[in-house]
C-alpha cells in the first residue's frame, strides 16, 4: 500500500477492474471475502489529473498484523490518467485528515483510534540514516520514542490537508523568497515544487550544468561547497544540507545528478508542494488532533 499524507481515502483495485498500468498489482474481490460486503455507495477522487472511480466496501483490513475491522474503503473500479499514481502500490492508504466531501463516514485514523489502538492520532515517518528512501511508519502515542534529534512543529492552517504558509527560503545568506505562500506537504510528489521564478533562482545559485525533461542537472561532485537551504515556516525554520537537496536519476540509460527543487506555473498551481524529497529528510510526527507537523533533523 501507498502511505498518502495528502488525502483521507483508503482503496485498493477491483478484481474485475480494467485499469491501464495496473495489470501486475495485486487486486480484491468482495466476493471472495467472508467478512465484507459492498455498499450501494458511489465515490470518485481527483490526484491532480489522474482521477480514480468505484465503490465503497465495508470490511476487516490487516495491516501491518493489526486486523481493523468493519472499516470503509474504496474499491476502484475505473482510473483515468492511472500511470500519474507515481509509486507500484496495490492501493492507497489515506492518512489525511478529512476531507469536506469523500462519502466515507471514516478516515483511516479515526477506525484506528475508535478500536482503541492507540489513544491519540498520531503517525510519523522514521527515515533510516544513510539509507535513500528506506524507513517505517509507526503510530500511536510512542511515535516520538521512535525519533532521532529534535522535533520542531509547523501548525497547519487546514483541518482538511497538511498545510502550512512557506514565508522565506534562503540559499546560503541569498534570500530568494518572501511572503506567504500555502504549501502542501504531500507523499504523492516527489520533488519540491516551488513557483517557477522561485525554483529558477535557487538551481541557478546552485551553479547548474544543465537540464534534463523537467530537472535541473547539477555536478554532485562539488556538492561539498554547495550552501544550505533554509525554508522558514512562520518562526520554524527546516535546513537541507547539499547533499539532501541533490538527488540521481536515470533517463535514456544515463545517470544525471539534479536538483529536486520543480518549476510550476504559480498562475495555474497555487500552491507549493513539499513532497517525499523533502519529507525523508526529516523524522516526523503528524498529529491530527493537534493538527501540526513534527520535524527532527538527522542532518544526514
């Protein structure tokens, strides 16, 4: 499953669903199951462009050796745009708060606090050092004993998103914006997304050699004397160290070193996006009782 911090929707694909790109994953049949039936209930969720439909069923998930029973999640029976769902998952686990309009009378959290698992709402994602995209996710009230360092907390200004105001960033002792921008904090993306005037001005001062498609190619070799980049959330400040920011891609069998700051039209996208490149750098804590994110620096 996909862990996804940006919705509340949980759903797996239908057995008999005929969704491009989706042959090799693993899918659910109802029938099959003697503990779940479908409900005469309809939804549909947009991921940006790709936009997935079904129905919802009612029955006990496993999920990580814990059975949660009688819950609510989708079965998708039609995607359109299915290969923009970027990771090779068997489904989406929703771990956003609630969303205003989804049809499911129950976020994943919520099941989870209800059976009693745990006494607050509270998941967070523990990165192993050293180790490029490798980690768990642990939830509960022990999140934070699982935590290396410090946390530092940015409150959301949404009950229905994480999401936040991006006030400064700086590169080295350049500032290269200010104001008060909504920033989403999503595993659905990638790289960071920043309005295009602003992802120009930080990879140029990240002396860039190149592009390819839509990334900006640096020399990881001088990666030692590149600056830090400090992105300030109201008073909380969040520091990416050069080689945090620098990531390697293949394209067309060879291997490039890029940037993972990505231009967006602010006209046409709203808001930045701090996504998974961003987020592993970092131990968190989501806490949806409080609403507001953790952050704990490994400086790796």
């Amino acid at each position: 499953m996909f862990l996804h911090i940006g919705a509340p929707i949980t759903w797996v694909a239908a057995k008999d669903s005929d969704i491009p790109n989706w042959e090799t994953r693993e899918k659910f049949d109802p029938k099959e199951s003697v503990t779940g039936h479908q409900l005469r209930k309809f939804f549909d969720y947009n991921y940006g462009e790709c936009h997935v439909v079904g129905n919802i069923v009612r029955d006990t998930l496993e999920i990580g050796g814990i059975d949660l029973e009688r819950i609510q999640f989708g079965l998708i029976t039609h995607a359109l745009n299915s290969h923009l769902l970027t990771e090779d998952a068997d489904g989406f686990l929703g771990l956003g708060p609630q969303a205003s309009r989804t049809n499911f009378e129950r976020t994943f959290m919520d099941y989870m606090a209800d059976q009693k698992l745990f006494g607050c709402r509270r998941f967070g994602f523990i990165f192993n050092n050293g180790v490029e995209g490798a980690g768990y996710i642990a939830f509960g009230n022990d999140v934070e004993t699982h935590i290396k360092g410090e946390l530092v907390f940015v409150d959301s200004t949404s009950v229905t998103n994480w999401q936040t105001e991006l006030t400064k960033i700086m590169v080295g002792e350049h500032t290269v914006y200010v104001g008060a921008r909504a920033t989403l904090f999503d595993t659905l993306y990638k790289s960071v997304v920043l309005p295009s005037e602003v992802a120009k001005k930080i990879n140029e001062l990240l002396e860039p050699t190149g592009s390819v498609g839509p990334f900006t190619v640096m020399d990881c070799e001088m990666k030692q004397g590149l600056p830090d980049i400090t992105f300030a959330f109201g008073s909380t400040q969040l520091v990416l160290k050069s080689h945090q920011y620098l990531a390697r891609i293949k394209k067309d069998g060879r291997d490039y070193c890029v940037s993972i700051f990505a231009e967006a039209d602010p006209t046409a996208f709203p808001f930045a996006i701090m996504g998974m490149s961003f987020i592993s750098k970092f131990d968190t804590l989501f806490d949806l009782d409080l609403m507001r994110i953790g952050f704990a620096s490994l400086g790796r």
